[in-house]
C-alpha cells in the first residue's frame, strides 16, 4: 500500500486526468476510489484539493466536449457505436431520449448521475441539437 500513495503523490494529478477522463469518455473504469483517496491526501495536506478538483473538473468537461463535438460531426453514427459497445444496447438510446423528450436540454444537469445516461448524453445533446 506504501507504493501506491507514494505513487500517488508523485503523479496524483496525471493519474486522477487520465482517470477520469477515461472514465468520463465511456471507459468501464470506477474513478471514485481513486477520488477519494485524492481526498484523503488532500485532508491529511500532502495533494491540494484545489487543484485535484480543478484537474477532476477538466478531465470531464473535456471528455463531455469531445463526445458533444463527435455528436455534432458524426450525429446517429455515434450513438450507434456506443449503443453497440454498451451492456443494454437495446434500451441505450431509448431510455436516453425518453428523458431528453421530458426534460429537454435540463436533462444535461443530471444526466451524470444516472448510469448508462452520462456517456451518452453529451452526443445525443449535439445530434437533436437539444443543447
């Protein structure tokens, strides 16, 4: 365990971009043991929280913008892709339109919260042109 928080603090804002970026660009990966470890260093003051949130906040706003501009580009093909890579591809798209449909463009606000919904919501946005 001593070498996983000394790597963590010798690389710890690389690791939490590059974690949650590919989280947040559909990689199947948890990031939230690895965020909150970087809350424990941050609490005992060996990261500063400031900037671990700064680089978290990047990496998915980053991720969001990259499957948002895919979506404008590329539209249905797309979600095709993810719907055919996805656990549930039959109610993938389905589900994530039926929300859009209710809600509109407020959907964004928490779709991150629902799972199957974050990764596909930002490309569906940009091809309804919702957002």
């Amino acid at each position: 365990m001593h070498r996983t928080v000394e790597f963590l603090l010798h690389h710890g804002y690389v690791v939490l971009l590059a974690w949650v970026f590919a989280e947040q660009a559909g990689v199947p990966i948890p990031s939230l043991p690895l965020l909150l470890a970087a809350g424990a260093l941050a609490g005992s003051h060996q990261m500063n929280i400031f900037a671990s949130l700064f680089v978290v906040t990047f990496a998915a706003v980053s991720a969001d913008s990259l499957w948002y501009q895919l979506g404008l580009r590329k539209g249905i093909r797309v979600l095709q892709f993810l719907c055919k890579i996805s656990i549930e591809p039959d109610s993938c798209v389905r589900r994530t339109e039926g929300v859009f449909s209710k809600q509109g463009a407020r959907s964004l606000i928490f779709a991150k919260f629902i799972p199957g919904l974050g990764t596909v919501a930002p490309p569906l946005a940009a091809s309804s042109k919702c957002a």
